[in-house]
C-alpha cells in the first residue's frame, strides 16, 4: 500500500510540472474555476442522476448568526437537526432520510472530516464554520463516490472561501437569548500583483443553552494563503479552534420532562450533607487543528489536476464526577485502618482522545465537449489514543495525580481508487459510471473506557458501483434513474460489542427536474435496501453515544419532491416534502426471556413525512423578509415498534429578516440581521433514546422486559439579532 502511495504522488507532482497554456479569460473567472476543482471530484453537476441540493454562501449568511451548520441545512429535503443544549448550539446533529450523523459522508475541500473510528460528524468542532463556506453540495442516498467511510444516507461536501481578487474585511457581532453572543472578524487582501492573497477569520461563540447549564464557550480560526494564476492555484489552508461545552447528553425521562423540561441531569451528585449539587466543570474540552494544502493545475481546456495534503490534529477530554466508584476500576489499593476497609471513593475523571490523521488525495480530470472524466485515489492514516485519568479522589487508595486507569489505541489506514465519467450520447441522452474501489484496515490494541481489552485486526475490501442515465426531453425537462452500491465497515464501538461484519446497501433513484420560466421542480423516487445494516437500537452508552445493532435486512422507500417558484419580483417560495416507509424485515429482539419475530418494524429514527417551506418576500430593494416551516412526523426510537419508544411529531416556524444599508461613509455596506427561531412557542422534541432492560423473578426464574425513554428538550420562541459591518 505505501508503494502505491508513493507512485501515486511521484505521478501527480509529475504531472503538475507540465508546461502551462495560458489563457486569456479575467482572474476572476478562472480563480473560481480553479477553486471548483478542489470539489469536483465529490461533486455532481446540475444535470446529474444524483439527487442532490445545492446551498450558497449567501444563502447560508441570512441566518448566519453563530447557530451550527445542521441547523442552517434544517429547511432541506428530508433533513432533520437537533441539538443537545436545544438552541442549535453545542453539540448538534443532522440525519438525512432517517441516517444518524455518523452515516452522513463529511468532506471539507474533499478531505473527509467524519471521525475515522466513530465515523461520527462533531460540528462542535466546526465553531463558526458557516462564515467561511463559499458553497456546500448535500447529496441524498448513496451519491457519487467521495471520501472517507461510505455515505448510507446521505453525503455533504463542502467548499470553504474562494480567493477574492479584491481586498475586503467584515466585522460581525450578533446577540440573542440565553445569553448567546457570537463575534467574528474576517478580511482578505485581495490579490496582491494579481497573484497572491491572504484571508482569514477569528471568531468567538458562547451561549448558556436552552437547557440548564448547557453552555457553550467556542474559540476558532481560518486562515488561508493563496497563489493563483491563469493555470494555477495553490491554496495552504489552516483552520480549527478550541470546544468547551456543559455537557447535556443524558436528556430527561418523561416525568421530569413534564415537571421541568430545561433539567439537566449531569453532573448531579450528593455532598456530605445529604444536599444534591451539580459539579461544574462536567464539561467536554476539545480542541482541534486542521492543515490542509491544494494544489490546482490546468493544463489547457480539457485537462486539470488536483493533489490535496491534509493533517489533522485533535485532543481533549471529558469530565466527570463519579460518586462510590470501586477501587479495583481504578487500579486503587484499598485503604486499610484499625477499624475499616475502604474501597469505595468519590471521584473526578477524564476520558481522553489523542488522535493523528492524514490524507493524501489526488484526482485528475479530462472534459470535452462529449465526456468528462474524473480519476483519482486517496489515502488516509488515523493513529487514536483512549485513555482515562483520575484527576481527583476523595481516597485517592495509593494513587498518583493522572494515573491512567485505561489506555487503548486504534489505527486505521484506507485507500480509494475510484473514475468517473459522464458521457453525452447525443442531446437528449447521457450516461454515467462510477467505480470506486476502497480498502480498509483497522487495529486495535489495549482496553475500551471499561477496561475490558479489545485487540482487533480487520481488513475490507469493497467494490461500490455507480450507474445512472438522464433524459433531456427539451430545454425545461429532464429524467433520471441510477444504481448505486455502497459498503460500510464497523466502527470502534460495534468492535467493541463483538460486531465485525460490514454493512451493504443497493440504492436506486429515478428522478424528474423540471426548469422553466420561474418554476424549478425536482422529484424523485428512492428505494434503498439494506444488508446487515447497523441500526440504531434508541440506547445509549456510558458517555451519551448511540448504541447499534445488526438488522439482517431491512429497507427506505420514498418520494422527495421540492421546489423554487418565483411568484414576483418580490415573492418566492421553496416548498418540500418527503413521504417514506423504513423498514426492518422480520425484526428479531429479546422479550421476557425469549428470542421472537416480531415480522417487518420500522426502523428507528426514521419519520414517515418530513417537510419544509421558505416564503421569501422582499417589499423593498434590500430588504427580505423569510418565514420558514419545518414538519417532522412522529417516528419511533427504537426497533421494536413500542409506543413507549414513539417520538412525537412537530412543527415550527422561524422568522427571518435581511436588511442591507448602502452607500454609506466608511463602509461598503451594514447588514442587519434578525431571527425568531420557534415563533409560535411549540413545545417539541426533536430526538430521544429508548432501552429495554431485563428482571428477573429470584423465586420463579421468570424473566420480564421493562422499557424506558428519554427526550431532548428544544427552545421554545428564541431570538438572535446582528449586524455585519463591511468594508
């Protein structure tokens, strides 16, 4: 594998020597093509048979005021967001066709971002992020190939700022409820001799949270330095910042939920007096640094190349307080005296991450008129460390200050190879293929977080087809079918729990898009079906992380259609619906003691109707007034089709205001912005999670299954308001 790595590189950085043409279209133009290439190889174009939306960095600036990004993607086809601390800032999430976050392919500029071992998405540590995306391509279903573990839901690539040819600077502040603030400071020297540009943004985000002690104290970066040319754009990127947040990852059960809806649970623990507190550092502490360097070259109109490097560094912890620990968890000698034994102590821990991750990822592409080629590989080296220290201890039992109780580590390398083409039969057809080949490999050593060893050396092999037709039936019309296959591997915790076969999933998509005078339609039909799939069980671990298990075969059928109808000069609506039914087949689960069939389930966290609207109305030049819908149906947490496991359904409305004052001194130009999240005050929750648990009768034997749920609670009417200076 490192020999092909190696002849990879030496082929490309021989390639990117070539003599350059030059051409003769203005910078600009050609910088933003040059930028495209840094995404062009997870990106589909317009007339794709890949069902996809695509959102701007001015889209994306109307409600841009410190709220992460699930949360600005809220209002898209068959999305659902959600948020610990239940303001949409924090912890937060999205799910895409009923596919949790860790099924959700992320790439950055083509570099994948989703944890390598959890494969989970953390926009946590994406602080801010929003103000420095110039667009982002959200791909539903399999989509094309793209980077990093398999996308089983859903895929979003994005691309951050392009090089601006003209110098500008912009300073934010933004205010809302719970004590939320965010600033940020951004500029760009524009092109220095037309070649050379320097940019970048600090910003600042804290908020309490909806829930009680959910705060949120988010510090970050990005800086970018950039060369360009007709032919040539070399970008050095790096970007990151530093996460420390209140956990509330334990939701409440449904009594409290009733009683105090904003409660929060972590960190309770009892004093000496009998008296209930709350420990106040039970926080999460992360910080992590990515370093990204492109290199884009053109060769002439029909060849370009791109090679990318990426290094990523992330470490931090948790804090818990623990109360009545064993000693002999911690590696503790008891404490002995003349008149007891101690074994037991109050106690403060971390639980660590220390992780590496590097990628190397190179693509090439050639388009005329008639085909357009994209090929390429990546490789990619995680190298994690686990481990726990006792910072605290009311009988510390012999120890010393950050003793590790447990150490474990993980390792994965990947390598993809993968081409793509798309080939114009004549006007009304084209074709396109997608081969990708991804080979996988992980290793684990030492001991998980409850010391139990886990020593795994697993290697996959996958082969993910892509195939598909469009149909252009005139100027406003055009058809679409492809097939898609995909393959995941387990991730750190389904190792953990003796799960180590991959999952398999066939995805079929037939599509209509309709353009014409003010009318964009799109329409399409997915059936996706699933070997082996990894469900969510609606259980949760320890630390508050999703628990899964295997379904044997299961499936998602559905229909997603939306729209962009401009009704006027100054009225425009963005309706969406998704109408589905998820399925487990012949669902098999523990009850009172006995395997049964409960026959087909619906899969968890997979609601039925998922729908959106935006009305756009802009009474004056630049003034724009945006009310926007969003209606999930109830959907269940678990697999097992309880009602104790149903998640109620909801719908909120969001107002949203622009107004841009111009032509004024010192400044190009002042924007104001206003948000009213959850106009209409509904009481709602937007996720959960559902156990089962086991009793036994000490006299009969007799075994009985008892349920339980929990909820995320959500803010009710909240606000945001902030003003963009910019020069």
């Amino acid at each position: 594998m490192k020999n092909i790595l190696f002849y990879l590189t030496v082929f490309l950085l021989s390639v990117n020597l070539v003599a350059q043409e030059k051409q003769i279209d203005s910078i600009q133009s050609e910088i933003e093509k040059l930028d495209e290439v840094l995404v062009k190889s997870v990106r589909v174009e317009a007339d794709s048979p890949v069902t996809h939306s695509n959102v701007s960095k001015e889209e994306l600036a109307t409600r841009n005021l410190g709220q992460d990004v699930p949360f600005l993607l809220n209002y898209l086809p068959s999305v659902v967001s959600t948020s610990d601390a239940g303001a949409g800032i924090g912890y937060t999430s999205i799910r895409v066709r009923g596919s949790d976050a860790s099924r959700v392919n992320i790439t950055l500029n083509g570099i994948p971002y989703n944890d390598a071992e959890s494969q989970g998405t953390f926009w946590v540590n994406l602080q801010d992020f929003a103000s420095s995306i110039e667009s982002l391509q959200l791909q539903r279903g399999v989509g094309t190939s793209t980077n990093g573990s398999g996308a089983f839901g859903a895929s979003v690539n994005i691309l951050t700022d392009a090089v601006s040819e003209i110098a500008n600077a912009e300073i934010s502040n933004s205010f809302g409820s719970f004590a939320t603030r965010r600033h940020n400071v951004k500029f760009s020297t524009g092109l220095i001799n037309n070649n050379i540009e320097i940019a970048g943004r600090l910003s600042a985000i804290a908020s309490d949270g909806y829930i009680d002690r959910a705060s949120s104290d988010l510090k970050s970066y990005f800086l970018q330095g950039a060369y360009v040319d007709n032919n040539t754009l070399v970008k050095a990127i790096t970007f990151g910042g530093h996460e420390v947040t209140y956990q509330a990852w334990d939701g409440i059960g449904e009594k409290t939920l009733k009683e105090n809806r904003t409660f929060n649970p972590v960190g309770e623990y009892t004093d000496e007096n009998g008296e209930t507190r709350f420990y106040d550092n039970e926080v999460d502490d992360y910080k992590q640094d990515h370093y990204q360097l492109h290199w884009n070259q053109k060769y002439n109109k029909n060849w370009s190349t791109n090679l990318s490097l990426n290094y990523t560094y992330g470490r931090g912890f948790f804090e818990q307080y623990k109360e009545d620990q064993n000693f002999a968890d911690y590696d503790f000698t008891p404490v002995v005296s003349s008149v007891d034994t101690i074994n037991t102590t109050d106690l403060v821990r971390r639980k660590w991450l220390d992780n590496d991750y590097y990628v190397i990822n190179a693509s090439a592409n050639y388009k005329n008129d008639q085909v357009d080629i994209d090929f390429g590989g990546f490789y990619s080296l995680y190298d994690g460390d686990h481990f726990g220290e006792v910072i605290w201890a009311q009988n510390a039992g012999g120890s010393e200050l950050r003793d590790q109780y447990y150490f474990g580590n993980g390792k994965k390398d990947e390598i993809t190879f993968f081409g793509k083409t798309t080939y114009r039969v004549n006007e009304k057809w084209s074709a396109f293929l997608d081969l990708q080949g991804r080979f996988v490999s992980y290793e684990s050593t030492g001991q998980t977080s409850d010391r139990i060893p886990l020593e795994v050396d697993k290697s996959y092999e996958f082969f993910n087809p892509k195939l598909g037709a469009t149909y252009q039936f005139n100027d406003s019309n055009h058809m679409y079918v492809s097939y898609a296959r995909a393959n995941r591997e387990p991730r750190r915790s389904d190792f953990e729990k003796g799960i180590d076969t991959e999952e398999r999933l066939n995805d079929i998509e037939l599509g209509w898009r309709l353009v014409k005078n003010k009318i964009e339609v799109n329409t399409n039909v997915y059936y996706m079906w699933y070997r082996d799939q990894l469900v969510l069980t609606g259980a949760l671990d320890d630390v508050g992380n999703p628990i899964r298990e295997t379904s044997g075969e299961s499936y998602r059928l559905g229909i997603e259609i939306d729209a962009n109808i401009i009704l006027s000069d100054k009225f425009t609506i963005k309706p969406n619906i998704a109408l589905s039914t998820n399925k487990n087949r012949d669902f098999v689960t523990s009850r009172n003691g006995s395997l049964i069939n409960l026959g087909d389930t619906n899969l968890s966290y997979s609601p039925n109707i998922v729908a959106g609207n935006m009305i756009v109305y802009s009474p004056l030049k630049n003034l724009q007034l945006g009310f926007l819908s969003k209606y999930v149906g109830e959907q269940y947490m678990g697999n097992i089709d309880s009602e104790n496991s149903k998640l109620d359904g909801f719908f909120v409305n969001d107002l949203n205001i622009v107004y841009e004052i111009k032509n004024i001194p010192v400044f190009k130009s002042i924007v104001l912005t206003g948000l009213v999240n959850n106009i209409f005050d509904a009481t709602y929750e937007s996720n959960g999670y559902f156990y089962t648990y086991d009793d036994r009768d000490e006299d009969t034997g007799a075994v009985t299954t008892n349920e339980g749920a929990g909820f995320y609670p959500q803010a009710g009417i909240n606000f945001l308001l902030g003003a963009t200076l910019k020069f």
